[in-house]
C-alpha cells in the first residue's frame, strides 16, 4: 500500500512512482510520440494535451521476479495494466486503487504499461462532462512488491465501545496463489494495546478472511485536538517461516447519532468544512503529498475542521494526512448531479456498486472519516431515483455500519429520500443561485424538514453553501462574481447556518478554484468553478479572512 508509513518489512517494495516512464498518446496528431514523464501524471499538464480526450499508454521498464503484487493508486478513468504485452486486466474509475498478483516472474526487466482512457462514453455513468475534470492518466502511485505466494491483502480494524472501554474488531484478508494449500498462524498485534495469534488455511489458489478482536484498556481516543493513533500489525507464518506481513493503522474513538446530534466521543460536534476537489493547474488531479499538505495547512489557517471529498473517494495519502492533522472527513462515493435519466445508464449501478465497495475496503481504518456519502445532488426526488439511493444505503451499512451515512441534496423541498440517510444534508447558495436571504431561506427549509419530511428530529448538515469570485475583479457595486460579493455572501450564509439551531455545521463550497469540463465553459468563467475562497493557485481572494473570522468564533464543538 502507498501510505505515509511503512507498511511491510518482509516484501521486496518497489516504487514504481517517479520517473523513468513515457507517455504516448494512442489517438491523434500526436499519436505514438513519446513523451518522458514522471508519476503520477495526468496528460493534460504536458503540452498540448491540455485537452486530450482518448486514450495514452505509459511504459516503464523495472527489475523484479517471483510473486509480484501490482497496485495503481489511480489511474483515470479507466485503466488497462500489460506485463511483458499481457493484458493484466482493466479497473473503471479513477479514484480507487486495484491490483494484480503475478507468480513465476522470470528475474529481469519486464514492461509495464498502463493504457488510461478518459473518453465520455455510454461505458461511463460515472465518468461524465460536469463541473469538475475527468482527467487522463495515473493520476496517483504505482507500487510493485515482491511477495510470497500467500499474502495478507487488507487488514481492517473498526473499534468498538462498551461498558468496559475499548476493543478493535478486526478482519484480515489472506490470498494464496500456490497449487498447494497453505496453513499455518495469523500474529495480529497492536503495539502497547494487545496481540492474539489465529490459525489460517488457505486452499490452492484460494482465500481466506479471519476475524478477531483485541481489548483495548487505557486507550487514547483520536480527535480534532489530539489525533491519536495506533497500527496494527499482522504476520503470516507457516512452520515458524515468517512468510509476509502488513500493518496499516487506525484510531479508537467513537461516531454516533443521538436525536439531532452529531457525536465524536460523546460529544456534540459542530462541523466546519470545506469542498475540495484533487484539483490542481501544474498537477490536474494528480497532486503530489506536499500540495496536499498545503492544502491542509490552509484549510486549518482558516479554522476549518473538516473536509468533504467532492465527489469521489480520495487518495489514501491525503486521508492518512487528516488521521495524522485531525482533520475530519466526509468521504463520498463517485458522483455529482446525475440525473435519473444518467442514473438508468446500464453501467450506473454496478459502476457506483463497485466504487463504494471500493472505497470502504480501501479506507475503512482511517479514523478521520466519520460520515460515508453518497450521490451527491443525484435524482433524490424520483421513484427510480429513491430505489438507487435506497439500495446504496443498504451496501454501505452492510459494508460499514460503525460509520453514520448521508447525502448531499440540493432537491430542496420535493426530496422523498430523508427517511433513508441517518443525517440529512443539504446544498443550498441563497444569495447565489438564489436571490433570497440566507437566514430566511435557511429557516424556511428547515421547517419543512422538520415538519414534512422523513428527515425530521435527524441531525441536519449544509454539506454545501457559497458564492462565485474571480480572484482580482472587485466591485464597489457588489455585483456577481467580485470578491466582495462573495465574501458578503458567505458572511450571510455562515452566519445564518453556523447559528441554526439543530445544524450540526456546514462544508463551504468550496476550498479552491477548480477545473471543470470544457462543455460547462458558457456557465463557468475561465473553466473554472470560482467559488473557492483561495483560487486554483491557493492566491487568497477576500472572502479568505471572512471565514476565518466567523469559523474562528466557533470551536470544534457544541456543547
Ligand atoms: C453543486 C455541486 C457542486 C458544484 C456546485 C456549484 O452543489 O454539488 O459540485 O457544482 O453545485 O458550484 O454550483
């Protein structure tokens, strides 16, 4: 795994990130150039492909041999993975990573290729022209490992609270790719809590998931104000050989729904958020750690406590930063606005399916994610839409249920979803899209959800809110588009949602200027959505020092 610690000491790892890789377009004027490139890399920041929609293929040549483990953080948005010129297989979806386990390697160097598609198509409910870019490339890591034939693929850790105080519950996933069985001890530890030791047995070429638990006395609980963590870590071994091992790392701390409340450990959270996309000018989507990082850096400058994924799961890299900063997390699967008639596409449900099966197997143990979402601003006020939502729910509880599950709406009053979500979240832009004060538009919604909707007596979130600024146009006149309108806005909306009773706090939409599809140009100046509070270059507009002023006089909690 591509993380922020070390997480095997008896595999061979290899990076395959960096340089030594070349890009060639597959379609084109340009097609079967070769261009030198590093990775992550995604063709729109390389000349004149700035807005390349098709396919490229990136080569990389590397030494290894035996049983090889393969693993693309991303690639966007669909990826095709060739060894030596055979096809590995193919993944959609360029915000999940997958693998590929290969045994028998000859020693020596061997081709990697990675063919990237980013064309819009009827193959891709997901991947559609919006207001954000589907970029094209590896848009995040790629790790070669070389592991024994039986390996420990995940380890997942969710930890529980009782009467008596902490225990982890755990389940490990262990792959055999030998002609033979293979049995042997399963050491599961986390250092200054606890260990327990498991027999496994895995048939040829088969599986085998364990579960266990292990108290956890004396315990510090992660938070905003101290993100404590702890690994665990897990040894395979078979006749006292130790044969791999993985450790990842969680935290313990509780999220729970009580009445209207929202609770982290027990107690009331107010939650001040921010929008962001994994966008970037010199990086498109593919962001190294230390654009992250600064990312981080300002979003708590402005007394920010919490981001939202828009609008697909992120890179492990940047939520291990949250685990580590104590920044929370909305994390959401892939979608923005999708109409029903998008929502009927015959890839939509197994695409949107495998994403978020994707995304809790991935992410499960980052203690900074305290709310699963889903299909943001998607057909909540339809039939057909409702059964989507309806089944989408029902995996994420059965993947995750120790995490509370929302959606972001954007249906105002006709939504019929709200008896499904365990909170209700809305996106709302008074005195934007919306020529009506926010306090009085504010008011009005919640009453109706209070009084006729299903959504009544459950916590209540602005998962969106905003205004549009281009960074430099400023305009005694306070018109659209100026940064002092923004900033008037969002001084407005912040005000009035920050002091509603039963608001469990807001996301603004949103962190930063971020590029969208060249189709959405007519509604969006520059290309861009300019509704970020620093521009795509993090270049601070007025509206900066506004939030951070109004989240300033809030703290991280209510009560
Ligand atoms: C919606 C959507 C965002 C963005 C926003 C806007 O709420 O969820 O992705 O498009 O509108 O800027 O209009």
């Amino acid at each position: 795994m591509q993380r922020t610690f070390v997480t095997s000491t008896l595999r061979t790892s290899i990076d395959l990130s960096g340089s030594g890789w070349t890009f060639s377009p597959m379609e084109g004027e340009h097609a079967g150039k070769s261009f030198p490139v590093t990775i992550p890399c995604v063709w729109e920041t390389i000349p004149g492909f700035e807005s390349y929609r098709g396919k490229g293929v990136f080569r990389k040549s590397f030494r290894a041999g035996g049983c090889l483990r393969l693993e693309f953080g991303g690639v966007s948005h669909t990826g095709e993975i060739l060894f030596d010129g055979k096809k590995l297989g193919s993944h959609y979806n360029a915000y999940t990573s997958f693998s590929f386990a290969l045994k028998d390697v000859q020693e020596g160097e061997h081709l990697l290729e990675v063919i990237a598609d980013n064309t819009f198509s009827e193959k891709s409910a997901l991947h559609v022209p919006n207001d954000y870019m589907t970029y094209g490339g590896i848009s995040r890591g790629v790790l070669a490992e070389e592991i024994s034939d039986t390996w420990i693929e995940s380890v997942h850790v969710v930890p529980k609270k009782d009467t008596e105080g902490y225990s982890a519950r755990i389940r490990v996933h262990i792959r055999n790719l030998a002609e033979e069985k293979r049995s042997g001890t399963l050491l599961v530890e986390i250092p200054g809590v606890g260990q327990t030791e498991l027999a496994f047995s895995c048939g040829p070429r088969g599986e085998q998931i364990l579960e266990t638990g292990i108290r956890a006395e004396n315990v510090t609980e992660w938070c905003p104000e101290h993100p404590a963590l702890y690994q665990i870590h897990t040894v395979l071994k078979t006749n006292d050989r130790a044969l791999d091992d993985l450790t990842d790392r969680f935290g313990f701390r509780t999220i729970e729904i009580r009445g209207r409340d929202i609770l982290l450990n027990g107690r009331k959270l107010l939650i001040k958020g921010f929008c962001r996309h994994e966008d970037s000018p010199l990086f498109g989507c593919a962001l190294p750690l230390a654009a992250m990082q600064k990312d981080l850096e300002l979003i708590r400058d402005l007394k920010g406590n919490a981001v939202r994924t828009t609008h697909y799961p992120n890179d492990p890299l940047f939520l291990d930063l949250c685990d580590e900063q104590g920044i929370l997390v909305w994390e959401e699967n892939h979608a923005r606005g999708l109409s029903e008639e998008q929502m009927r596409n015959p890839n939509f449900e197994s695409q949107e399916e495998q994403v978020t099966r994707e995304m809790v197997d991935q992410h499960i143990n980052h203690p900074s994610i305290l709310i699963w979402g889903i299909l943001n601003e998607c057909a909540s006020d339809t039939e057909y839409g409702y059964t989507c939502y309806k089944k989408q729910y029902e995996i994420l509880k059965e993947l995750d249920p120790s995490r509370p599950r929302s959606s972001a709406s954007c249906k105002f009053k006709t939504d019929i979803c709200f008896g499904l979500p365990d909170i209700v979240s809305y996106n709302i832009y008074p005195e934007w899209y919306v020529d009506q004060p926010a306090k009085e538009y504010l008011a009005d919604l919640y009453q109706w959800v209070q009084n006729e909707s299903k959504g009544s007596g459950k916590p209540f979130l602005i998962t969106e809110t905003g205004a549009g600024a281009i960074l430099g146009y400023h305009s005694p006149a306070m018109v659209k588009w100026s940064e002092e309108y923004q900033s008037t806005a969002l001084e407005d909306q912040l005000h009035a949602i920050l002091e509603l009773d039963g608001c469990s706090g807001v996301f603004i939409w949103q962190f930063a200027d971020n590029r969208v599809s060249d189709s959405w140009a007519l509604h969006r100046p520059r290309t861009m959505n300019n509704k970020g509070v620093v521009d795509e270059y993090r270049r601070r507009k007025l509206s900066y020092e506004t939030v951070k002023r109004i989240f300033s006089a809030y703290g991280n909690y209510t009560d």
